[in-house]
C-alpha cells in the first residue's frame, strides 16, 4: 500500500544517508524505524517508581543565596588557607 508521508528535510536526508550504508531503501529504514517504534510502545508500561525524599516533612527549602553561600564556605574550607 502506497502512503504520503512528510518528515522534515533533515530527518529524510538522515534516513535516506542510512539507507545507503545499511544497503537498504529509505522504503526499507522507514518500515524498520516505523516497525521497531510501534513494537517498543506496545510493550507493558514500566511500573511506577517511588520518589525518595529525606527531611522532616515541611522543612524549608534553602534559598539560592544559602546554597551559594554554603558553596563558597566548603570551596574556601577547602583551599586550607593559613590565618595570619
């Protein structure tokens, strides 16, 4: 069966670049690429995973300034500077 299709410019011209070094027609990669697409989507749908969170419930979330600040003082903690 004959069907019109109208992927962009760039995708046709990847698709049909490996077509060429598949030995292949773009014919052939579209059903391969249209194939294994609606063969991966069919299968069960992974089951839901859990989101782990630590903290109490309700703590606060620290502002940007904070997490800056707290950067700097590991990165300065780090440099093992001698006071004078």
């Amino acid at each position: 069966m004959r069907t019109t299709v109208a992927p962009p410019d760039s995708l046709l011209r990847l698709a049909r670049r490996r077509a060429g070094t598949a030995g292949s027609t773009l014919s052939g990669i579209v059903t391969e690429a249209l194939r294994a697409f609606l063969t991966s989507s069919a299968r069960e749908p992974e089951e839901p995973y859990e989101v782990l969170t630590f903290g109490a419930r309700g703590a606060k979330f620290p502002t940007e300034s904070e997490i800056r600040g707290a950067l700097d003082a590991e990165e300065l903690g780090s440099l093992n500077l001698r006071k004078r």
